[in-house]
C-alpha cells in the first residue's frame, strides 16, 4: 500500500463546498479497499483533493491512514490497491479523478 505521509496540503472532499467530482463514478467513499489477493486493507472514508492540482491526490480511510490514488483500481463493489509497480488489466478502470470547482 502506498501510504501518503505528507498531506497536510490536501484536504478533504467532503469539507470542500463548491466542488464536485467531473465523474460521478468516481466518488470512492464507503467502497472497501483490498489488495491485489482479495485481503481487507481497509473502507475508504474520503477523498482528498490537491486544490492546486484540481484532483484527488489520495484517499482516506477510516482508521485515518492515507494512501495514494495512483495504484487503485475501481471495481463495482471494491476498490484494488495495486501498489506500486504493478501493471492494471487493459480494460482496469484507473483512478484519476479531477474534482471541478463549481463556485
């Protein structure tokens, strides 16, 4: 697991009025979060946004850890943590969300 140690840059996308997410499908939040072999890493509590950057940088769970949004995976009922260095499936649905700011 990619675990982010600084985020004191990123906040939260549940505290941000005035953004949303640019895909709806996207919006991770209460997904499970396992690893390549099915074992529980984990529920993702929420998002955290690079305001700079517009983007979800990283996500939160609920035992307060973070990790990196590069090596996840969206699938129907749980979101995969890659790590870093693996190779997604061809048809992977890659998480690279752009929040979009509204007001």
């Amino acid at each position: 697991m990619a675990e982010v140690h600084d985020h004191s840059h990123l906040r939260k996308f549940s505290e941000l009025s005035g953004w949303k997410l640019e895909e709806g499908h996207q919006d991770i939040r209460n997904m499970p979060l396992v690893a390549p072999d099915g074992a529980s890493l984990g529920r993702i509590d929420d998002l955290l946004v690079d305001e700079g950057a517009e983007r979800v940088a990283a996500v939160r769970l609920e035992d307060g850890r973070t990790v990196a949004v590069e090596p996840l995976e969206i699938q129907d009922d749980r979101v995969i943590d890659h790590g870093a260095g693996h190779v997604h499936a061809a048809d992977a649905r890659t998480y690279n969300a752009k929040t979009v700011r509204t007001a």
